[in-house]
C-alpha cells in the first residue's frame, strides 16, 4: 500500500508530527510505504502527469529507483523525517492551491510551462492521473476548511481520501477539536499576559488582533485564559463608541491605569465590512484580512484622547514548535489515519468527538465554518466572554 500524504492551507504547529508517525508507523507495516507531496495541492498539479516515469520493476522502496517530479513527489523514511516532530511548520511546505478553480499562477509556467491563461481551470483531471501515476492507494490530507473541501471533492470523484483537520481558527465542522488551536491559546496567552507589563508602565489601552477570520474561538479561548477587558469577534458586529467607552472605564478601575480589547481579525464594526491587507486574492478566493486591531486603536485614540498600543499577534501564533496536547492529538490522528488505510477504509475524518478519538464522516466539514455560539458564549452588551449557563458547552482545548 502507499499512502500519499500533504498539507495545504496555513501552517499551523504539529504538522510535522502527523507526518513523522505516519511514516514511522508505515515502515513499521511490512506492505506500507509513505509518500510525502510537497506544496500542498499544488503538488499534484504542478507534477506535469505526462511526463513522469515510473519504473515498473523497481516502484517499491527505493526513490533512487523512481523517477518522479522531486520537487513535489518524493519518499518519506524514518531518517528524513526523524526529530522533525519537534518542529513547527511543515516539512512538505504548504500552498493554498485549489485544484478544481485554478487561477493563473507563475508556479505553472516555472514547473510546467503552462502559459498565462483568463478565468479558471479545474486541474482535477491532472491530479488523478498523478495520484495514479504515482501509484498512491490512499491519499491522507492535512488541512482546514479549504484543503478539506477539495479533499471531499475527490472523495466523491471516488479517490480515496482521509482528512486530518488542522485550523488556528478551531473552526473545522465534525471535530471538536483541530491540530494548532492549542498551540494557539497558549502562545496568545502568554503574549496578552506578558504586554500587561508593558501597558501597564506606559497607562495605555492596549489592541491586541488575533487569528479569527469568521469564527471568534481563538479570540474567546484566549480572553477566558488571559482575561483582557474586552473582547470582539466576527459573529457581532461592535459599535466602536461603546467599545471606547466600556475601555475607558475599564482603565479608570484598574490601579495599573490601563486596559485591553482583543480583536479577531475578522470582527467588524456596525455598519463596515472587515477590514483587508490589500485587495489580492488568494488561490481560494479569500482575501487576505488584517488590521482591524490598527483600526481600533486608531479610532481609540481619536475617541478617547488616550495613549493606545496595537499589537497583531497571528503569525507569531503560528511559529515554532508545537504544544504538547497538539503533538499528543496530531500522533493519535496519524495512527488512526493509517489504521483506517490497512482496513481501507476511506472518506473519512480523523476527529475528538465527546473527549473522543474517532472517524467521523469527512462530508460533515462541509459544515465548515464553525462559530462561536454567541447566545451561550458571548456577551454582546459588554463585549466580553460570557461566563454564565456554560455547563454542557463544548471545551475544544
């Protein structure tokens, strides 16, 4: 059997320990081999499949003997991999490649001449026949709600497939859980705590942007660990006056003279749309977010007349190594992605349902996007996390 492996979207922390125990576990299988797809999607559409030869006596164990694209193809063992579980992002790099509605990209003209072309194409017809080329039994996708969404689609094209969520945004449908949301908290955590000091010498009021491009669970789990202020999410849209006031009151009450809001890079004031970096367009049709927290403290200080410090802490969430809860999930999904490839069973996704490890159909993240279940878990009068009536809410951590 070989199992076909990638990670596509942003990277998040304990990728690479979901691709070291897979291969570990398949060289542990006698009839098992693990190959690693670079650059996501994209892998499977920049290999040109009418130009890769395999050799049909030696397809086995040795990629000496193989003769695929190495940019984008090639075996994984136990020497390339090992102490790569230790570190963050990913060993097969990454790509927000969407198959099925491709854009023109310079990677198509650099790795197959491919000229510049209007509108879209869907590649799907290239990436089976590398899938088949590369003779892949089974196909184990890493991702968050865009990587899963093209892995449903050749499910149901009849391919083979096993989902892996992963999301900073803990926002993947029919798990309760997803690999880096850990990671995130405790990271968001300890940078809130450790810019009070800051704040605190300087008295000002503090806007610290968060991950959260249409669910707020990272900026709630974060304030309900950090205890800021206040708290803004992409479910409710805010009124920047009443935030400036609640920050306001809330700096005169403090002795440290100071107070902070955190901000989901996706909230948005009453009446605005959310607030872009640039207006490019990404290979699946998002633009890229960024910047509410400068435009919060902008207006704060406006508003207020107080000194405001703005702190974006994403892709600081995203760096380094991850944490230990999300290496110990991140081996238990890898372990029952291969024990799901030996019965072959496929279509399927990895998930913690109920404190749970299982297999639950890979169709429910079509339900993806999760949010935040304001009626339980949020105050919208005060911006800020509710904390009455939560017994029977879902803990994702």
């Amino acid at each position: 059997m070989r199992i076909g492996i990638l990670t596509g979207g942003g990277d998040v922390p304990s990728l690479n320990t979901v691709i070291h125990d897979v291969t570990y576990r398949a060289a542990r299988e006698n009839s098992a081999s693990v190959i690693g797809l670079r650059r996501g999607w994209g892998s499977l559409i920049y290999m040109d499949p009418d130009n890769i030869e395999m050799d049909p006596d030696n397809i086995e164990m040795d990629p000496d003997n193989i003769e695929m694209d190495p940019d984008h193809a090639f075996y994984l063992n136990e020497e390339k991999v090992r102490g790569f579980d230790r570190e963050g992002g990913t060993l097969l790099r990454t790509s927000r490649i969407q198959p099925s509605e491709v854009k023109y990209h310079p990677a198509l003209q650099k790795y197959r001449n491919i000229d510049f072309f209007e509108g879209k194409r869907d590649m799907t017809q290239d990436v089976l026949k590398n899938l088949e080329n590369l003779r892949i039994d089974i196909l184990f996708a890493i991702g968050g709600d865009d990587t899963l969404k093209y892995a449903r689609h050749l499910s149901k094209l009849g391919f083979p497939v096993i989902g892996i969520p992963k999301t900073m945004d803990g926002d993947v449908a029919g798990t309760d859980y997803c690999l880096g949301f850990n990671t995130a908290i405790e990271r968001s955590n300890q940078y809130v705590t450790n810019l009070r000091s800051h704040l605190g010498s300087h008295e000002r009021i503090g806007v610290i942007e968060v991950f959260g491009r249409h669910s707020g669970h990272t900026g709630l789990y974060t304030a309900l660990a950090a205890k800021p202020d206040r708290l803004v999410i992409p479910e409710v849209d805010f009124d920047i006056h009443r935030l400036a006031e609640l920050l306001v009151y809330d700096k005169k009450r403090n002795s440290s003279n100071y107070s902070m809001v955190i901000a989901s890079e996706g909230a948005k004031q009453l009446g605005e749309t959310v607030v872009k970096e640039n207006d490019k367009i990404d290979s699946y049709g998002h633009v890229k977010l960024g910047g509410i927290g400068k435009r919060i403290a902008g207006q704060l200080e406006e508003l207020t007349g107080e000194d405001v410090m703005e702190e974006n802490l994403r892709y600081l969430l995203r760096s380094g190594p991850p944490s230990p809860k999300d290496k110990t999930v991140a081996s238990m999904f890898a372990n029952i992605a291969v024990d799901s490839a030996i019965k072959h069973v496929a279509g399927k996704l990895t998930a913690i349902r109920d404190g749970k490890v299982c297999l639950v159909e890979l169709e429910e993240t079509k339900k993806s996007p999760t949010e935040v279940d304001v009626s339980r878990q949020y105050n919208s009068e005060r911006y800020r996390p509710n904390y009455k009536g939560l017994v029977g809410v879902t803990v994702m951590l």
